[in-house]
C-alpha cells in the first residue's frame, strides 16, 4: 500500500501539471436496471503508458454472489498499441481508490489529524482504514452504516489488522462528531452526513457517489468546503 500511495502521489502529480491525457469516463447505462458501464483510458508520455480500465456497477449483482463492483485493465504497447497486460481490476480499483485518497489526506489534512470516521462498511472502508494508516497516526476509528451486523463484522474484521480501537457508532452522527478525518463510502441517494457535524478543519474523503442520482455530501457541507 505504502507504494501504490506513491505511486498515485506522482500519477496525481503529472495530471495536475497537464501530463497526462485522460479525458472524462465515457458512461453507458445498461438493461432494466440501468446498470453502470465504464470506459476509462489515459495515456502518460513520460514513463510512456497507454491503457484503460472498463469498470461495471450491477447493483444486483449481490442476489447471485457477485461483487456489485468489476472491473478490468487494459495495458497497451504505447508504441504499437499492441496488448501488454489483462487484470482483473476489482482489487486494483479498491486499493487505488483508497490510495488516492490517502494522498489527499497527506496534502489536505492537518499534519495531528488521528480521529477516523468512515461511513459505509464495504472493500472501499476496509481499503480506506488500510491506506491512512500510511500517512496520519490513526488513534480510534469510528464505523457506522445503515445495518448494525454489517458494523459488527467490520469491528470483528478490521480489529486485528489495526493497533487502535475500532467503534461500531450507532449513527452517522456520533461516528462524524469531532473526527478528524471522514471518510464517506456509500452508494447513498441522499447525504449520510450533515454539514452541522462535520467540525472545521476536518478533512472529507467522499468517495462513493459516482452516479448522478447519489448524493452523500449535504450540499451545505459541499458549499462550505
């Protein structure tokens, strides 16, 4: 993780100084359920890289023992456009995302920041409470979603990994209150958090919404950012 978080710093890097030419998913929608269908490619002259990742989100994918999130990478010759590599991406795009914003935090967080809050107890939690450790000295995590043994396993889960105390909160609220840093994990329609609980200074990783119909930030929280 502690090199993927570096090697996310320097892609970030190239981005921001207009060195990479990465244009804006193309997204299709699919079948009755209005399914999720990415198409992601970039290219980087300098180390040369070509390639792309094809991300779906099937919601129901969970009725049949699937993960709702899939993915697969495409690395390509940037000389030839000749196929160099075919990845399974749904481990990628969990540590990838989580390392991004673990270098959001290096750079955006205050330097003492250790309070953890995470909304939401799927692979992009789990990967989150892994990746900060990386940057900020983590010192309790608090952990809340909507049902109370999906809080209970991540407790059970994620405690022996970390050398801190993990608290299953029993709402949103009391895990956000007075937390330093937050991470925002959900598929929510509506936000999960209010901008009233969200203390000044803490640092907001919101993550999840990826579709225009979801929404985890309060607007208020947004525009006071």
């Amino acid at each position: 993780m502690s090199d993927l978080i570096a090697a996310m710093e320097s892609a970030l890097a190239k981005f921001s100084a207009g060195e990479v030419l990465q244009p804006v998913r193309s997204v299709l929608m699919v079948g009755p359920t209005k399914a999720y269908f990415g198409v992601m490619p970039a290219y980087v002259p300098s180390p040369a890289s070509l390639g792309a990742k094809l991300v779906t989100v099937f919601g129901e994918n969970h009725k049949k023992q699937l993960p709702s999130h899939l993915a697969t990478i495409l690395l390509l010759d940037p000389e030839t456009g000749s196929l160099i590599a075919l990845m399974d991406g749904r481990y990628i795009t969990e540590a990838r995302t989580a390392a991004v914003s673990a270098v959001s935090a290096r750079f955006l967080s205050r330097a003492n920041a250790g309070r953890l809050a995470i909304i939401g107890s799927g692979v992009q939690a789990r990967s989150h409470l892994e990746a900060l450790q990386h940057v900020r000295q983590i010192t309790d995590v608090r952990i809340w979603s909507p049902r109370p043994q999906s809080r209970r396993q991540f407790v059970d889960d994620m405690s022996p990994q970390v050398p801190v105390p993990i608290v299953a909160a029993e709402t949103a609220e009391a895990a956000v209150r007075d937390a330093d840093l937050i991470v925002l994990a959900t598929s929510s329609k509506t936000p999960v958090v209010e901008s009233a609980w969200v203390g000044r200074g803490a640092h907001v990783m919101c993550i999840g919404a990826c579709r225009p119909d979801q929404r985890e930030m309060d607007p208020a929280l947004v525009a006071a950012s």
